[in-house]
C-alpha cells in the first residue's frame, strides 16, 4: 500500500506491506539507518522515533497507522547545517556515548520530554528514557546531558 | 604528578559525533546490491546425535540459495581456542539447545523462512547433563568430546582442574577460635548488548577470497578461524569491525561461528551474504557469564587477623569450553580475595553440562569468586563483632606483601587507599552504625530499612599466565599532516581510540585532532591478541607509546638536521620545535625536512608486559604482571513487604593509576557497576533441562535508568611503572565487586544473607526462590 508522511520536516512517500513495521520502512525504504532494532518486542527503545512529537517504538508501530503523520529520526535532529543539536552535542560532551546503538533513540527520548516538560528534575529525566536500554553507561551521563540541555535552553529563552 | 598536555584533560570521544548523529555504521546497517539474507537452523533439544541432515527440500524453494553443513569446511569446521572443541555447524552431536546445525542462505527473508522450514534434521535425542554438580559422577552421560579423561580419568566431563597451595589450611583453620563455612552460588549472565550478533561477508573473486565486516572482539582471532576452517590462506581474507553495538566479552565465539557461515555462504554463491540475529536468536545461541558454585571456609583469630581459607568452586562451562579455561583459571586466582592468609587452598573443576555454553563476560571468573568471597568477609566481620571495612583494611594486601601465590607486591598496591576513601565519601561509619542498630530490632512486615555494604576487589592485569601477551601499534604521517594511528585491540565502545590518541598525541606533542583512527582492520593494523581481559589501555596503550617515541625521534632528527643542533637540544612549545639558537620551525616544516633526509615518517610500537609464570603443579607462581584494586559501597532501601530492592547510592574508589582519558573512565566505571547491579538483582538466565527460560528483553531484565542511582566514582592515581604514562586498566574491575556490595547492604538492611543470585523480590522477602518448574516453550518458540 502506499504511505505518505512528514518524514524530518519533508513530504515523503513509499510503498510497503500493509504490516511492515515502521522500523523496517524507515530502515529500507528511506535508508535512514539511524534508528535501530535491539529487540523487537518494544522493550529496549532502540528504534524509537517521535510520531507528533511522541516518542515511540517503530519496531511496534505499522507504518500504515504512521501514514498522514509528522515522523522524525535521528537524522531529522541536527542543525540544517549537519552539525549536531545542543541536545546531541551535550551527549557528546558529557560522555553519554559509548557504543552509540542506544544513541540515537535517548536523544529522541531526550527531545521528546523537553518538548514536553521544559524544567524537568533529574527524577523526570529518568523517568522519561527508562524505556529507552543503555548497557554501558550506568544512565547518569545521559540524565546529565539532557539536563545540562533543559538548563541551556531555558537560560536562552530568558534572554530572548 | 607531572603536567600533561592532553592526558587526563577533557576530550571527547573520537568516534562520538557520528554516533550522536545516527550517521555511525553498525553492521546491520550495510545493504549490497545483490545480497543474500542467511539463517541458521539451530538444535531444539540440548543433547541429541545428528542422525540425518538433509536440504534438498529446502534448496527447491524459490529464492532459497544455498545451504551448508559443517561438511563443508575443513575438518568438520572445528574450531576454537585454547581447547578447539567447537564447529562452525554442529559435527555428530548438537550439544545445547540452540546449537547450530545447517546455515540458509535465500534471496528475502520469506524464502530463508520457508527453506529453514523445509530442512530435514533426524535427531536422536541423548541424556543431557544439566546439574554441573553431578557432571562429574562417574555413571553421567558424557558431554564433551575427549576420551582423554574417559580412560584414565572416570570424570569425562571434567574441563579444567586448577589449584593454589600455600600451607595446610585444614590444621588452620582447626586451631582458629572463629570459623566460618559457607556455600554460594552465582548463575548465568546475559551480556545483553543493545547490538545483536550480526555479520556481513563479501566475496572477493580476485583474491579468491572474502571480506567479513564482523562486530567481533578480536578480527584477528576470527581470520585465524575462518583460515582454518575454510582452507584458505591470510591474504585471502580480510576482517574489518564495523561499529560495535556493545559486546562486554561476548562477542566471540558465536561471532566467530556466524563469520564462518557466512563467509562459507558468500564463497559458494559468488553474493554478498548478510546474517542478523534476532534478539531471540541471540540469547538463546550465544554464550554466557559461567555459573559457579562456591564452598568457601575462612578462619580468623579473634582480632579479626585471617588466617587460612579453603576454597571449593565448580564451573558449569556448558556444551563447550570456549574461553571457559581462562575464566576458571582466573577464577582459582581471585578466589580468596586481595587479602593475607597463612594457609590458602583454592581447587576449582570446570565441567561440561547441555546448559547452553558459558564463555568471557566482563571480570571472568573473578565476578563470580568475588560475590562469594566478599560476602564471606562480611559474614565473618559480623562473627568478629568488627566493623566490614576495619576487617578489610586489617587483611589487605599492601605495598611490599606476598600474595597467597607467592607473588611478590610492588608499591602500585593501593587497597587501602581506596578502602579509606571509600568509606569517607559513603559517610560509612556514620550510616552503617545507624542502620545496625535498626537490623537489630524484630523486623516489622512491611517497614522500609536502609542498609549499607562494601566489598573489596583485585584483578589480575591482561591475560596473565593463561597466554602469551603482546600489543602492536603504528602511526603513520601522511601528506596532509594527519597522523594515522592503529591498533590491533579494537574498541567495542570502551573508549580505547580516544585512549591510544591521547597517548600518541602526549608522547609526540601533537594535537589530538591530527590524529585519526581507521576502523580496525586486519589488512590494515597488526595482531595483537584478543581484546579482553582489561587489556587495552596498558598493552595496546603501551604499544602506541612505543611507536610514538620512534615517530618522535625522526621528528627531532629531522629538527636537529633543520636547526643545525643536536637532538637532544631540541625542546618543544606546542607543535613547534625549538633549538638554542635558531627561530622555532613548524610541525610542516619538520616533516618536510624529513621527507627529504629520507625518513619513512612511519613506526610500529610492540609491547610485551614483564615475565609471568604459574605451576598448575604446585599452584603457585607469579600469575600476573600487577592487579587492579579497588572497593565499592552500596546503600540499599528494602521494602520488607514486598522484598524490592532499591539501590539509593553507590561510591566507587578504584586504583587506576593515571587517568588517561576521565570521560572514558568514569564511562567505564559507571557502566561497569550498573551490570553488577543487574546481576545483584534482576538478571537471571534459568537453563531448565537445558532450555534457556528467557529469551528477550521482556523476560530478561537489566537495569533501566530508573534502577540505577547517581554513582560517586573516585580514583587513586598511583602512578603504576609498567602502565603508559602510568594508568592501570578499568574495563573490568569497575564491575566485580558491585553484586556482592549490593548484598552485603541487603544483608545490613534485614538481618538476611543472600547466598544465591539473583537477590529477587522472593530471595529478600523469604530467603528462598519460588520459581516454578520452567519450560522450553519459549525458547523452542525462538528457534522457530
């Protein structure tokens, strides 16, 4: 069947089964290899992506019931000049990265909750990517990047 | 300390940008034009004889390619090391449930899954041996291989004996007035990297050969395999490790097996071949962290002085051996702790059983002696009436001792300081007074208690005795001033790139963004043994300083050439190079000079650690070059209603010498604690009859952010002699004493002792397990 979305802020279209996942749509027909299958039972939170600005598992998701909505990736994050966001820069700066297969979907989860809640305590920072697994950092780099990130973005929104 | 340039200053980590990007190949990622997509048919009984295996069926079904047996390699395509037991493809026998046995090559996903439907297998099913503490019976079906033992030894399914001996700890520990003789017990653990096992081969028809993108530990170990089993020749076959999605020990042996198939299927069809594991494959194929059973005895004087331990502990090695020698080897090392005794025995069997295979996990061998022994210590303080950290920091080993082995110390031995630090910055005397005295009082169902606990550890540096030991580096200056750095120990997402070019960079006075890092690559770096065993940062560290050091010295031949001086009189200000008398020349201008006096601009560093030496007749020696120390607290808050166990705090002090690169180390030693937390606690891979009870992160559970608290780490820099620039290694000992701090809070908390892991809701609220007889649905289900 044919799927159409906002794929990373541009209209995108592409055939596909009615039950691929979207993990596998976005993975092979658009070749965004940024999202990642870790488990495909929507217990590790690798292939997560935001859906309107929701994080979600694509490896649960099919890309029909994605189909007429707003989708953005990993490669949807960084700056139009292709460098890396605050988000993903903090990452980088307070060693959040180790292996970097559950990168790409913590920075969605970090994106996702600052969307949402712009001050959010360490707890809350918690809380919001305990879906998402990392098996080598021990987490509080991650949580210490996406606060530093919130802490940041209000700081700039004062000036403004 | 001395001022360093780059070493120990914040950096990032070389290879961060693109992951933070998404942009970062894993190999799942590559697609090829024309590639096949292949599968491996895997045993669903644990112990069965391979009667018949038949594909014609299979290979009639469109889109199905090819299909290979272990008949197609070379010598039924054995395999491994140090004790080759292993196939590519199962050979007469399957020996666990998940062993392979035909491997499927197809042009979609449909196809491989009709084809594998389609293969015929006859299997005659065998009695399995699951109770690694029956293994040994002389009447047991054997597991393994060898009639080596069956002859002259009853015990067919015995591994691996090893033994230390000082004294006679009987004669002790019967003149000692407090005692203590318990057992313990540790089961498997799942490495669960977010990145399953996956490979990608290429064949390379010009060279009659093949190129396999594997996410392995060691490239070269996997060529050495593939030469062997396919019959082909080094040049004819190149590994390159793409990204790797986290391996922690595990990528071995299963890597090493999917790389066969897969290169075997690429050379017949003439296509690339790409082979994933699904999550379910992967846990119910690949190998574990082994499972120990520990009969430990201590003896004290009534100050708490030690005087002799008795250690008894049998390695479940599962189906195979893998690297389960080393592990039990290592384990007969640290099984009595970083302390002094008078008297220490320790004797350790490894077993074969059908409960999967056990192979490196993280801390081999010494996370599994740790919780035990650790615990043991806490259980005779509390005998003594003397303070956990007070019977430790009386036993240690320090400065100037001799080990249990008969190895002795030099003065990078830092236990003490790490036991003092951590008990300062944990607030220890404070909490654990306070929380004792509420352990004392009758336990009220239902109330939340807080308790605190510490354990100690040393870990034997890189390989020890168990083999030879060695690192290569190179650096090379090209055209563009970049500066390329290689090495043959790989980085699995530890920080070792960011490592070797801190060092490289320190030693040439160079900026570290010269400096780059090709994937590792056997056609392009030099072997330098597995990457395990905490090796990297002092034997690959090391190596890249030795090439450093000759690359330095062209540079300051060719200065000297250009500034008219002797070498020894150059000195240096960032890249510049300065003479006495003349205007200081640019890197630029030094290494044009050297391109014209002739010099390559190129070195290779090898480096080997001091001599070692162990009798496994006497069980004495000197089994490591140095050891790791460190020691960790926990703080706990128990629900005694429910049993649930939060972890409120954690304090890490660890000897690391130098600290080269902190992000990486602090990486190294957050991550490292929070698997230990997970094997304290919720971890917990049940073989039931030898069918794995749990087979996706639903069913096997590991920390998520909400079960881990702020860690504090701190390091002791004592600057180690034989470490570059005087680090230590980290990648391990971050880890081992976790679980059994974790239990000695629990214990502290509610009066109760632990002895068995996982510390579950059921072990904490009533001291027992309630798990129910399993069942091999699932994983039958998995290898569907």
């Amino acid at each position: 069947m044919k799927i159409q979305f906002i794929l990373n802020g541009m209209p995108a279209e592409t055939e596909a089964p009615q039950d691929k996942t979207l993990l596998n749509v976005l993975r092979e027909n658009f070749g965004l290899t940024g999202t990642k299958e870790g488990c495909n039972v929507g217990e590790c939170g690798a292939c997560s992506v935001l859906i309107d600005g929701r994080l979600v598992n694509s490896c649960l998701t099919l890309a029909a019931q994605a189909s007429g909505h707003n989708i953005v990736t990993i490669e949807g994050v960084h700056l139009p000049d292709g460098s890396p966001n605050d988000l993903q820069q903090a990452f980088i700066e307070y060693g959040a990265v180790q292996c970097g297969f559950c990168t790409p979907g913590m920075v969605l989860a970090g994106e996702a909750l600052l969307a949402q809640n712009p001050q959010p305590t360490r707890q809350d920072i918690r809380t919001a990517i305990a879906g998402n697994l990392c098996r080598c950092t021990g987490y509080q780099q991650i949580v210490d990047a996406i606060q530093s990130t919130a802490q940041n973005r209000q700081e700039k929104k004062g000036h403004a | 300390m001395p001022e360093f340039q780059f070493i120990g200053k914040p950096t990032d980590r070389v290879d961060a940008m693109e992951k933070v990007l998404g942009s970062a190949k894993y190999v799942g990622d590559y697609a090829l034009p024309n590639m096949l997509v292949a599968r491996t048919l895997r045993s669903t009984l644990p112990h069965a004889r391979i009667l018949k295996v038949d594909v014609s069926a299979a290979l009639k079904i469109p889109g199905v390619v090819a299909a290979i047996t272990c008949e197609d390699f070379v010598d039924h395509s054995r395999f491994g090391y140090p004790i080759s037991d292993m196939f590519m493809l199962a050979y007469l026998r399957v020996r666990y449930a998940g062993d392979g046995i035909v491997s499927l090559a197809a042009e979609n996903e449909d196809a491989l899954d009709r084809g594998l439907k389609a293969i015929q297998v006859d299997l005659e099913e065998l009695p399995g041996v699951f109770d690694p503490m029956t293994a040994l019976d002389p009447a047991t079906t054997i597991v393994s291989e060898h009639s080596r033992d069956a002859t002259e030894d009853p015990r067919g399914n015995l591994l691996m004996h090893y033994i230390v001996r000082k004294g006679d700890p009987q004669r002790e520990l019967a003149l000692c007035p407090v005692t203590l003789e318990e057992d313990y017990s540790t089961m498997h653990q799942e490495h669960a990297y977010l990145e399953t096992e996956g490979v990608l081969a290429v064949p390379v028809p010009e060279k009659n050969g093949v190129t396999v993108y594997a996410p392995c530990q060691s490239p070269f170990i996997n060529r050495g395999n593939l030469v062997r089993t396919l019959g082909l020749s080094e040049e004819n076959i190149r590994v390159i490790q793409p990204h790797v999605g986290g391996a922690f020990g595990g990528k071995d042996d299963l890597m090493y097996q999917i790389s066969g198939q897969a290169a075997k299927l690429a050379l017949i069809t003439g296509r690339p071949v790409k082979m994933i594991l699904s999550r379910e494959e992967s846990m119910i194929a690949s190998y574990k962290r082994d499972a120990m059973q520990m009969h430990v005895q201590l003896g004290a004087d009534a100050d708490g002085k030690l005087r002799a331990s008795k250690i008894h502990a049998t390695v479940d090695s599962g189906a195979y051996s893998s690297i389960t020698p080393f592990t039990a080897w290592r384990s007969t090392i640290h099984a009595m702790g970083p302390y002094r005794y008078d008297a220490c025995h320790v004797d350790t069997d490894a077993v074969y059983t059908n409960n999967g295979y056990a192979g490196a996990f993280r801390g081999f061998g010494n996370t599994e002696v740790c919780f035990a022994l650790e615990q043991a210590m806490d259980e005779l303080a509390l005998k003594l009436k003397i303070d956990p950290i007070e019977l430790r920091l009386k036993n240690c080993l320090r400065p100037g001792d001799t080990t249990p082995h008969g190895q002795p110390l030099g003065d990078d031995v830092s236990l003490a300081e790490c036991l003092e630090q951590v008990r300062k910055i944990s607030d220890w005397k404070h909490k654990h007074t306070d929380y004792s005295r509420v352990a004392a009082k009758p336990l009220i169902p239902g109330e939340f208690r807080r308790g605190i606990g510490v354990a100690a550890v040393f870990h034997g540096m890189s390989l020890g005795a168990e083999g030879e030991d060695f690192a290569v580096g190179t650096l090379e200056i090209n055209q563009d001033l970049s500066i390329t750095l290689t090495s043959g120990l790989t980085d699995y997402g530890t920080g070792s790139r960011t490592v070797f070019t801190l060092i490289a960079a320190e030693m040439l006075g160079l900026n570290p963004e010269r400096f780059s890092m090709p994937r590792p690559d056997t056609d392009q770096s030099f072997d330098s043994g597995p990457t395990v065993a905490s090796r990297a940062t002092v034997l690959g560290g090391n190596a890249t300083r030795v090439a450093a050091e000759k690359l330095g010295l062209q540079l300051n031949q060719s200065a000297a050439d250009l500034l008219e001086c002797k070498v020894e009189e150059i000195t240096r200000h960032g890249e510049l190079f300065i003479s006495p008398k003349e205007e200081p020349v640019s890197f630029e201008e030094v290494v044009n000079h050297a391109r014209e006096m002739g010099l390559t601009l190129t070195s290779r560093g090898r480096w080997s650690p001091p001599k070692i030496h162990w009798s496994m007749e006497t069980g004495q020696g000197k089994p490591y070059f140095a050891y790791h120390f460190g020691a960790q607290v926990a703080e706990v808050l128990v629900d005694t209603g429910t049993g649930k166990v939060e972890v409120t705090g954690f304090w890490a002090v660890n000897n690391t010498g130098t600290v080269i690169f902190p992000q990486g180390a602090f990486g190294q030693l957050y991550g490292g604690i929070t698997q230990g937390l997970g094997y304290a606690l919720m971890e917990r891979v049940d073989y039931d009859n030898g069918y794995i009870q749990a087979t996706n992160f639903d069913e096997y559970l590991i920390p998520t952010a909400l079960d881990v608290p702020d860690i504090v780490g701190a390091f002791v820099e004592k600057t180690f002699s034989s470490g570059p620039y005087g680090a230590k290694n980290l990648g391990e000992p971050g880890l081992v004493p976790a679980a059994p701090a974790i239990l000695n809070a629990i214990t502290n908390a509610t009066g109760r002792r632990i002895r068995s892991l996982p510390a579950n809701l059921e072990r904490v609220l009533l001291g027992k397990d309630l798990r129910k007889e399993g069942s091999s649905t699932a994983c039958k289900l998995g290898l569907k």
